[in-house]
C-alpha cells in the first residue's frame, strides 16, 4: 500500500523539522496533496492520524490543499511550540 508510504514520509519531515527548531510540541501542518497520488484527503487523515501515534506528529492539526493537476505531495509548512 503506497499510501502508508507516503504517510510516514510526511511524518518523518514533520519530526525533521520539529528537532531542527526544537520544538515542544507540533501544532499544525499544511500540506498539498495532488489528486494523481490517488488517495482521498479522507483516508490521508485516518492513515495519518493511525500513523502518526507515538510521533510528534500526533494529534497535528492537518491542512490539506488538495491539488488537481499534480502528483507530489508536499509538506508545506508545519507551526510548532517552541520549548
């Protein structure tokens, strides 16, 4: 299943980020999901949210710009709490 995949992508690069500014505790996430990557911004939030358990990641609030046109899917932005 590519999806799971993807998931822990985006949650590696939201823990990457987090230990790179020190963070506390990751509040939100934005990220652009392409409509070609074949998975729906439903099963994208309960894979993450399955996913991300034990992880900074959990309990993110995501964002989800959904893009027509594309195939990437994209971390653009995370806000986090600082220490």
């Amino acid at each position: 299943m590519h999806e799971i995949g993807l998931i822990k992508d985006v949650i590696r690069k939201i823990e990457e980020v987090a230990e790179q500014n020190r963070a506390q505790k990751v509040i939100s996430a934005k990220v652009k999901l392409g409509k070609l990557q074949e998975i729906t911004p439903e099963n994208f939030l309960l894979l993450f949210e399955h996913q991300s358990k034990g992880t900074r990641a959990e309990g993110v609030r995501l964002e989800l710009d959904e893009d027509l046109l594309s195939h990437d899917l994209i971390l653009e932005s995370i806000e986090v709490e600082q220490w």
